[in-house]
C-alpha cells in the first residue's frame, strides 16, 4: 500500500495533510509512515517464513529512536556499524541479543560497549580485528561470539560507492583468508565462531547477484563445517533495493522464491540485515520554495533544504522524485536546487513541478526514508531539520529542529 496519496490534490501521509505538518513544524522536514515501516517488515517476515531466520534492521539507514522503536516492537534485530548506533538501541529498548555488529573500524571501546551489551555476534572483517576482539573480552573474562564477513567478488550491479562484496572493496575477507582465519581463531579463548556473513552491497534491484553470491556461500560454509567449523548463523546481509524511478526490484515474496531454496541447504539459523527495502520508501523530505529563479536557459526552483539535508543525489547523482504538496494539473519543467554554496547541490534536473510555482509553496522529495536524515550535516552552519512520524491520525515529533545555539553548544571561543 502506499501511505502518501493525493486527497483532493493536497498530500497526506496516512491521514495527516503533508502541508499542515509543514505549516506547523517548519521545513526542511522529514515525515515518515509509521504502517509503510511495520507494513514493509511484516511482507519480508512472512516471505521469509518458512526459514529459521532473523530480520536485523539496518540501524545506520534510519537511525531515529521512533523508528528503532517501531523495530523493536516488531521483535526485530539489529545490524549496527557504530557504537552510537548500539546506545541509541539500548535507549529505545531494543534487544541487545538481537544485535549483530558490522563495519571494518570497530574502536577498542566500541567493542567493550557491544560485551558488556551481550550482543549476539560481532561481524569482523580482518584477522587484526579478531584478535583485538579476543583481548578485550579476556580482559573483561567474557566470551564472544564472531563470524567472518566474507566477500564473494559477485557484482551486485549498483553504483560503484555503494557496491560492496567484489574483491577490489576494502569490505570481508576471500574465501581462502576467511577459512585460515577461522582456523587460527581455534587458538583464541575468547571468542567462538558462530557463522558467516556476507553484504554484497545497497539497491540491488534483481535476485541474481543475491543467488550467486548465496551459492558461492554454501560451497565456503560446506568446507568449514568439513574442517569442525560449527556454522550455526548464516548471515546474507542487507542490499534489498527499491523503486526511486523506474526500477523493479522484486517484491519480498519474489525476493524469498529466489533466495529460500538455496537458503535452506545451509541448515542454520538465516540473519538478514535490510536497511533501505524497510524504510526507504516510507519517508520524505518536504521543502519551501524560497525563490524561482530565470537565467536564459534554465529555471530553478530553490528549495530551503540542502545537500546538507539529502546528500543523496549530489554523493551518488540519486534521483529521487519530486513532486508538489498540492497538486497541479499544468506543469513546466525546472531544475530543483538547494541553497548551498556548491553546483552538486541539486536534488533534481528537468523535473516537471507546477506552472505557477512560486515562493512560499512546499514540495516532497520521495524515498527519502533511508540514508536521508542519517545522512544530513551542518555544512553551510545549517540547524538539521526535524523528524516526524506518523501513525494514522497522529503525528508525532521524532526530532526537534536544531537550533543554532545548538549548533555552536560544543564549541569553544
Ligand atoms: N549490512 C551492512 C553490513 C551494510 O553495510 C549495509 C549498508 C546494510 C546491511 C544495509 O543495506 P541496505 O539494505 O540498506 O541496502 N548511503 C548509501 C547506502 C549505503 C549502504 C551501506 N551499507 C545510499 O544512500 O544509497
């Protein structure tokens, strides 16, 4: 279902009217759908059911405390990168026996915070990070669990800053290096193999690359159980894409018919750690036209939000679709801007917007859901816009708007 729909050309999210919220809470403003969050969960979990698996939400594509909330309620894991990430679960009450721990950098503390936190695997990525992992948790006299992210080299086919799983990336480990690491980590106390885990990479928009990099998995993961390796957790990571244009990305249960079968030979527990495909359409950023600007060849509309707020299409030249708060049947073309000192700060060329644009009026940009507000900076002294939820009828602020004694609160002159 799709929870932002024109009702008698005005936008809503669910039940609230997109041009209130705007009126009320300012812009730039995130606004989130609550059902489109639960709803896109409850679609993988019941594709996937005939698997034993766990959903670990990718927390750094949407890291707001309602929104891990929302997770947690639905008894999702978690798949962190940060410990920042890991604190902001603990405050939303999200189960730290859920969490599995990603990324290639992990600090000394970070690791001591995700122990003392009982989290249910660390990720590691070289044999440098396992040791330091091994020391911690003997100075702390625990046990912690581990596998090794690998990397299948399979092409994902999705824009190079964001492909992560072929040989030239700095992420996980070939096959041959993961099979001695596990090996040599016979000889550590401290910390117990438990599985493998992969992540190909983000918008993947076809099954291929999933299976092949599936089938790679179970050829390592039948060797390692050859050589006493107890694989209890196969973890495939996250990379589900969704439609921004035109793409078509399987549904969920197309997802799950391609990728269940092959899953099952694993015979272990099936993590997934799906970011974008969750929430990335459920979100958008609304935005005030501040001027429409005429050269001799072009027109643009700019826009009170920035690539300091969605960094998306100036990073990765990312289209996300831009429409009006209030719709209008006659429609011209324009190039929409943000206000920054900086030509990649667009967010859109040649979109078709309302004849009669004008200052004052409010626009959303779609799919902004994932990697939108995580993503925002201070560039330019901008306060980061708020957040709001919404739950049917109720709307409800997830973030405040920063504000500029905020913004200089941590510096010193
Ligand atoms: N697991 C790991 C280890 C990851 O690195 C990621 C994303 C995910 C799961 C979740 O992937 P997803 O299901 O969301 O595709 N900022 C970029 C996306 C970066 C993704 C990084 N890793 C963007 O705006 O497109």
């Amino acid at each position: 279902m799709n929870y932002f729909n024109y009702k008698n050309n005005k936008l809503f999210c669910e039940n609230v009217a997109v041009e209130k919220l705007a009126k009320k809470h300012g812009t730039p403003l995130y606004i989130y759908s609550k059902n489109s969050f639960i709803e896109q969960y409850k679609n993988l979990d019941s594709a996937l059911a005939g698997l034993d698996k766990m959903i670990c939400f990718a927390t750094k594509s949407n890291s707001n405390l309602v929104v891990i909330k929302t997770f947690a309620e639905l008894n999702s894991g978690f798949d962190i990168v940060t410990g920042g990430e890991l604190f902001k679960i603990v405050k939303a009450g999200g189960d730290t026996n859920k969490v599995v721990f990603s990324g290639v950098g992990k600090t000394i503390e970070e690791i001591k915070y995700a122990i003392e936190q009982n989290i249910l695997f660390f990720n590691i990525e070289s044999e440098v990070e396992l040791k330091r992992i091994n020391d911690i948790a003997g100075e702390m006299n625990k046990k912690t669990r581990f596998c090794v992210r690998v990397n299948p080299n399979v092409d994902p086919k999705t824009h190079k800053y964001i492909t992560t799983g072929k040989s030239e990336n700095k992420f996980g480990l070939d096959f041959e290096a993961a099979k001695s690491l596990y090996n040599h980590a016979k000889n550590y106390k401290n910390v117990e193999a438990v599985g493998v885990q992969m992540h190909i990479g983000s918008q993947i928009t076809t099954t291929e690359p999933f299976v092949a990099a599936i089938k790679k998995l179970l050829k390592l993961v039948e060797k390692l159980r050859a050589q006493g390796i107890d694989v209890k957790y196969v973890d495939i990571g996250g990379g589900l894409g969704i439609v921004y244009k035109n793409e078509t990305p399987p549904t969920a249960e197309q997802f799950a018919i391609a990728v269940v079968p092959e899953l099952k030979k694993f015979n272990a527990k099936i993590i997934f750690e799906p970011g974008r495909f969750l929430v990335g359409n459920g979100g958008i950023l609304v935005a005030e036209v501040q001027y429409v600007k005429k050269t001799p060849t072009k027109e643009f509309v700019i826009l009170n939000a920035g690539m300091n707020d969605l960094l998306r299409p100036s990073l990765y030249d990312a289209y996300h679709d831009i429409i009006p708060v209030n719709a209008s049947d006659k429609l011209k073309k324009v190039d929409v801007v943000g206000p920054i000192c900086e030509s990649s700060d667009f967010f859109g060329r040649e979109r078709k917007l309302p004849e009669e644009i004008k200052s004052g009026d409010f626009i959303a940009l779609k799919s902004c859901g994932a990697y939108g507000f995580v993503m925002a900076s201070n560039y330019n002294t901008r306060p980061r816009g708020a957040e709001i939820i919404i739950d049917g009828n109720s709307a409800i602020v997830a973030r405040k708007r920063e504000t500029l004694e905020q913004l200089i609160k941590n510096e010193i002159w």
